[in-house]
C-alpha cells in the first residue's frame, strides 16, 4: 500500500495513458457557456488527473501522452512535474495546439462540454514515439476511450497496451465517455466496446453503463452484461450514491460519502486513481471481499472531497484528507 515516506512516492509504478487538456471553466455556475461572463483555465484530462490523484496519496504515477509545444502544453508539462508526476512518456507536438475545453457547470454541479480540437497535439501521438521502457515498468496501465476516437493515436494505444499487458501490467479501463467528440453513439459504442475484453479492472459511471448496454436499467443484471472472462473487477460509480462492485466471485455495493458538491469535475479519476494506489502492491484484495470493501470505501472519499471544490486537480485530496473524511463518519 503507498504510503508517504517524508514525501517519497512508493509502491508500484502506474502509468496513466491518454490527453491532457485545459478545461476553461466559467466563473459562475449556472449559467451556459454564451451567458458565461468569464472563464478560469483548469488544467484536466481524465488520465493526467488519475496519474495526479495517485500521486496526492503518496503513489508512483506517469503520465503518457502528447501535448502541444505552447504555452499551455509547457503548464500542463509542468503541473505534472509539480504533482510528482514521472514526465519521461510525455511528447510535445510543433505543429499542433494542447487541447482546450469549454465546460459548463450547471446549477446542479453536472458539466456541459464543447472541444476545440482539430487536431490536438494528444490525437498526434504515434506508435514510434512511445516509452516502451517506461511502459513496460508499470505495475499498472490505465487509459480510457478519447485515445480510440482517430489515428495514429488509436493505433498508439492498442500498442502501448499490448505492451504493458506483455510486461506483466494489469490493464485498468475507465471509459470516460465523451459523445461530443465521437463521430457518432454507434461509433463511441463500437470503439469503446473494442478493446474491452483485454482489461482486468474496469470502471463505468451509471450514466456510461446505461450508454453501453442500452438499458436504462442500472442493476446487477445491466452490470454484468458487461462481464467478460479476462475481468477481475468490475465498478459502476453512482455518485452520490456510491458505487458497486463485481468480481468473479461476489458482488454488492458501498455507500458515498455524503458532502457538499460544488463541481463534479474529476470525482471518477480521484476514485479510480485511489483503487489503483491501494492496489498496485496487492492486487489480492481483489479476492477479499472485506478488504475490497474497505479500499472502495476509501475510493469514494477520494471521489466525495474531489465535488467539494471547482476544479478536478486542485480538488484532489491527500491520504490524510481522505482519512479525516471517513473516521468523521
């Protein structure tokens, strides 16, 4: 299990694979984006917040991916730096921007999005240009779909996984649905769908599984439609309901935190990124129920306090925030 040790990251090396971008927030909530009088830069991308969220709780993270040679990409480069993130997978394209979203906060704290990214340096990463060595040394491999949506980076996906999985890493697969920048929902649905039965650890939010399965029933039956021989745990996140879990040989589910939410933004990554931290050195507690139990309970800490302020990153809590969370309850 990482824990700090004066501020060394330890345990096993997870490495986060995908974008990194810049969401520009409006500076009030509430409002659409033509309405919005302003905008903060935020700096996001579901994969470079999983490799910050592990690294927040004392883990070992990389970041893998493409960013654009300005002055955004050089920040981002920098922000992973500043978190502790290991940057020696990460690529700066010439000739193309760092990818910028828009995103609307609705009164409610869900999001709105609206991408600009034609193309972004991310869609530009190649399969030659990988860290195959910095690939090979993770424990565990995590990605999500955007990297599916065009070339080369797709292609540059399925071999850094393929890689990984050849180096003995556990795949870790976190959806992260975003329609707006799918061609169309059978193509999302397609793509996201292809390269499912190579992960062993995979975590869907309600409103994902609803997309995938086309029910709009989300229980056991809807979740384990979704069940393929090679998974060894299976998540659908629930917000403020929580989450449920399945593995090859119980199922049930752990209740969330109950907090106040201001921005939804990056819950799923602190989630998925604190599961991963507590079990890149033990992936045993898979096979036990009480411990699983615990590290989900954990998990949903980590999702809970990353709602209670604007941001995914900033949000991000440390172990001992975490801790503070669940003895309060």
């Amino acid at each position: 299990m990482a824990m700090k040790n004066g501020g060394v990251p330890s345990g096993g090396l997870i490495v986060s694979f995908g974008e990194m971008l810049i969401d520009f927030v409006p500076t009030v909530s509430g409002v659409s984006l033509a309405e919005a009088p302003g905008f903060l830069k935020a700096p996001g991308g579901a994969p470079a917040n999983v490799a910050i969220a592990i690294t927040r709780l004392g883990g070992r993270s990389a970041f893998v991916g493409k960013l654009g040679d300005d002055e955004f990409g050089q920040m981002l480069a920098g922000i992973l730096r500043q978190n502790g993130v290991a940057d020696d997978g990460i690529l700066f394209d010439t000739g193309a921007r760092t990818a910028l979203a828009f995103v609307t906060l609705r009164a409610d704290g869900e999001r709105e999005f609206m991408f600009y990214r034609n193309p972004s340096a991310d869609m530009l990463l190649t399969p030659d240009e990988l860290n195959l060595d910095l690939i090979r040394s993770a424990k565990i491999f995590h990605y999500g779909s955007i990297s599916l949506i065009v070339e080369p980076c797709r292609s540059a996906h399925l071999k850094a996984m393929e890689v990984a999985k050849d180096a003995g890493a556990l795949l870790s697969y976190d959806p992260n649905l975003r329609l707006p920048l799918w061609p169309s929902a059978e193509e999302a649905r397609e793509q996201i769908m292809s390269i499912w039965d190579k992960a062993e650890v995979i975590k869907v939010s309600d409103n994902e599984l609803e997309f995938l399965t086309g029910s709009d029933k989300i229980d056991d039956e809807s979740a384990m439609s979704l069940w393929h021989p090679n998974l060894k745990l299976l998540l659908v996140t629930l917000g403020e309901k929580g989450c449920r879990y399945y593995t090859k040989s119980f199922h049930g589910s752990v209740d969330a935190f109950h907090v106040k939410t201001v921005d939804t933004t990056g819950a799923g990554d602190a989630f998925i990124g604190a599961l991963l931290c507590k079990m890149v050195d033990d992936r045993s507690v898979i096979e036990d129920e009480a411990r699983l139990r615990e590290i989900l309970k954990f998990a949903n800490a980590c999702g809970a306090i990353t709602t209670t302020k604007k941001g995914a990153i900033p949000a991000l809590p440390t172990e001992s925030d975490v801790l503070s969370l669940v003895k309060g309850e």
